[in-house]
C-alpha cells in the first residue's frame, strides 16, 4: 500500500510538471507540447516496473485528462499573462512632463508682489504683472509658490497664479525656435525639396507660427512665413518676466527723466511759438508804419520823422524777435532729437545700398542686423550681431512711447524707427536698404532705446 501510494504520488508530480512545462513552452515558442502522450508512456513503463494495479492507471488517465484541460486553457491563460504584463509595462513606462506643467502665469488686475517668504509680512522682492510668468520652484503647504522669474526669486500666494495651463501659457509667451547650426534654411514648405525663402544664421531666433507638422516648425521672418526643419532649432517659449525692485526704481527714474525733458521740451515750444508770433507781429507793424512814412511822403511832411521810426522798429523787431526765435527753435529741435535723431540722419545716407546676407558693409552691403550694428558704430556703441542679441540690449520702452533712433525687433529681423511710423532698415536683397511704413507693417516683438 505504501509503495503504491509512492508511486501515485510520483505520477501526480511528474503529470504536474510536464502539464506547467507544456504550458510555459506553449506560451513562449507558440506550439503544442505533447504532454499527454509522455505521461501515457510513463504510466506504462510504471505498470510494467512495479506492478501497479489498475486503479493506479485509471489514476493516470485522470491525470491525462486534466492535463488535456490545462492545454485548451492554455491559450486563454497565457493571453491574460501577457495582457496584464502589457498593463504593467504601460504603467510603468516614464512620462515626458510638459515644459508648461511648472510655469505659473499671474492672473491679477494689476501685479502680485513676489516676497522673501511665504508671509504677507514678508519684504517685497519685485512684482509679477498681469499676465507675466513664472517657473514655480516649490509648493508650500499653506498656499504659496516659491517661484524664479527673471531677476526675481521668491515668493507668491497661490490664489493669484495659474499653474501648468498649457493653453494659458501659450497665449502669454512667444513661441521661439533658436537655430543650433551655422546656416539654416527657411523653406516655402515642409520639405527639403522646396524653395528656400531666406536664411537664418546660428544662434538667431524666429517667432513659431504652427508645430502641427512633424518634423517642421512653420516661422515667421522678415520675407515672410517659411518652414525650419526642428533638427536645426531648440524650441523655447518667451515670457515677461517679474520686475525686481531695482528694476522698478530705474525704469520709474527714466519715465521721470523723460517726463520732464518732454515738459521742457513743450515749454521750449511754446516760448518758440510765442517769439514766431511775436516777429510776426513785429514784422507787421513794421510793415504798417512803412506803409505810413510812404504816405506821408506822398503828401510832402513828417518824413524825417516816418524815417527814424521805421529804422527804430525794423531793428527791433528784425534783430532782436527773430534771433530769439531761432535760438528757442534750435534748442527744442535739439532736446526733441537728440542722439536719437542724429543716428536716423546718419543712417538715412545709406539708403539703397545693398542687402547682403551676413554681409557687415553699409555701404557694399549688409543683412539688417549688421545694418543696426554698423549705424550705432558710428556712435561709439558696439552692439551684438544677431536680432535675437539686439532685442536685448539699451532697456524697453513700448510701442506708444517709440523715438527715432529707436531699434524696432521683429521675429527674425531687426531695423531703426525712423520716425513718422517709418522703418529704416536692410530689408531683403530685392529692396535693399529702405524705409518701410508703418513700422507695424509685422508683429514688433520689442523697442529698445539705446540712448
């Protein structure tokens, strides 16, 4: 009896492990493995060896059967297997954050202060417009964001950001693609066979119209919307950043300074107008009491008289109303104008002279970077060689507020306002040097004033 059950359990075990290795094989080379025909063979090699009885093949046949049962499970098990292996696998693949998932973009009706510490109490920092944005650094867990944005690093409350709205961000930045090779070309279309529009040189960036094309980022440059291919451009998107107190105070000193030059320069206009009206009148009465003396000479008496007063009068107002007048002209000429209008002057002799792609003469040719460079050359300013670099230098001031002399920044170009609503810039190899009106004739990304 003991022996018997030996051997059944033997036969149990070895059924088991040819049925599971059936299974596993099945499942990894995609065919049959006859399981049920080895353990047949094992059962009657056992039969024969240790004269097993009947009840121990019937056994056997059991055996065979569940193992038959286990092969037309198989498929469905090792199915199930691989699904949720798959979900797994799903489950555990790593996520691409996207670059908007931390910018944060201030939602107020004027500016949110950013502090030192997560305190109301806490010193002001700087100050984060309505609709500028933010990189949040950390969350606190009394509702504050430890944010970075420009030269501002600190501390906002919560309730007054927007954080990770792709959309949002979208809307406030600008989208720029930042050319990584010597020399890029800007296509008519998304592919490598089509015209090419213009060229961009390394480090130059042009603003991004549409990224629905694989592979292609469709920009804007000064001969118009063209195509990149991304393998030649980082993709960034541009905001406006916080506003540091340092920052506050300068930009409140300049608008002070050029409040009062403007209120001198009205004062000196009005003194201007009043001295024109003041010879106008002189050269009446001038011309009134001549008038008279010729009368008076007709009738034969009071010319010595008529004489010395129109001599007395003409002096004066010829001398003295009209040096006045243009001494008052020329200072009001002078503080409206200044360097400002004297880089215009100079770089309006340039005009017609030749487009020239990385070219840096004025006047053998020059791209409209190199144009912006070599005017504000002549006045002791070295400026960087890419539109991208200028849209950086002197500080901004708004569209509302542009002088001439002025730089004006485009995506991807660059030119000098002129006044008038006018550009002056090197604008394309057709064109060459020129004047363009109104200087709002493309999106103007920044106004930079230098002096």
């Amino acid at each position: 009896m003991k022996k018997r059950m030996t051997i059944l359990a033997l036969l149990l075990a070895g059924a088991v492990t040819l049925g599971s290795y059936g299974m596993v094989q099945a499942g990894q080379e995609k065919r049959e493995v006859p399981v049920a025909g080895v353990t047949q063979t094992l059962a009657q090699v056992l039969k024969e060896a240790g004269g097993v009885q009947a009840q121990t093949a019937d056994a056997v046949e059991e055996l065979q059967s569940n193992a038959a049962v286990a092969r037309m499970m198989e498929p469905e098990m090792v199915a199930e297997e691989a699904w949720e292996t798959a979900e797994i696998a799903e489950n555990e693949l790593p996520q691409t954050a996207s670059e908007f998932a931390d910018i944060a973009v201030a939602q107020v009706n004027h500016y949110v202060n950013v502090r030192q510490e997560p305190d109301t109490e806490s010193e002001i920092l700087g100050k984060l417009y309505d609709k500028s944005a933010a990189t949040v650094l950390e969350t606190t867990e009394d509702g504050w964001y430890r944010i970075t944005s420009g030269n501002v690093n600190g501390y906002v409350k919560a309730e007054y950001v927007i954080v990770g709205d792709e959309e949002l961000a979208r809307s406030v930045g600008t989208r720029l693609a930042t050319v990584t090779t010597t020399t890029l070309f800007v296509r008519t279309e998304p592919t490598t066979e089509a015209k090419v529009l213009t060229m961009l040189p390394d480090g130059d960036d042009v603003v991004v119209t549409d990224e629905s094309t694989e592979g292609w980022a469709k920009v804007s440059t000064a001969d118009g919307d063209g195509y990149v291919a991304l393998d030649y451009v980082t993709l960034s998107t541009e905001y406006i950043h916080a506003e540091s107190k340092a920052e506050e105070e300068a930009r409140l000193a300049r608008e002070e300074a050029e409040r009062q030059a403007a209120a001198r320069a009205a004062e000196e206009a009005r003194k201007a107008r009043e001295a024109e009206a003041a010879r106008a009148a002189a050269e009446q009465e001038a011309a009134r009491k001549a008038a008279e003396k010729q009368e008076v000479k007709k009738s034969g008496a009071g010319s010595s008289a008529g004489s010395s007063s129109g001599s007395s009068a003409g002096s004066s107002s010829g001398g003295s109303a009209g040096s006045g007048s243009g001494s008052s002209a020329g200072q009001s000429a002078q503080t409206a104008s200044s360097n400002g209008q004297a880089v215009v002057d100079y770089a309006r002799q340039f005009l017609g002279k030749p487009y020239v792609y990385g070219g840096n003469s004025l006047t053998n040719g020059t791209d409209c970077s190199g144009f912006v460079k070599g005017v504000y050359a002549a006045f002791g300013i070295n400026l960087p060689r890419t539109s991208s670099e200028q849209r950086s230098v002197g500080y901004a001031v708004s569209l509302s507020e542009i002088q001439p002399g002025d730089i004006v920044c485009y995506s991807g170009h660059v030119g000098i306002y002129a006044g008038n609503n006018t550009l002056i810039h090197a604008s394309n190899e057709k064109t060459g040097i020129t004047l363009t009106s109104p200087v709002t004739y493309r999106s103007v990304l920044a106004v930079r004033r230098i002096f």
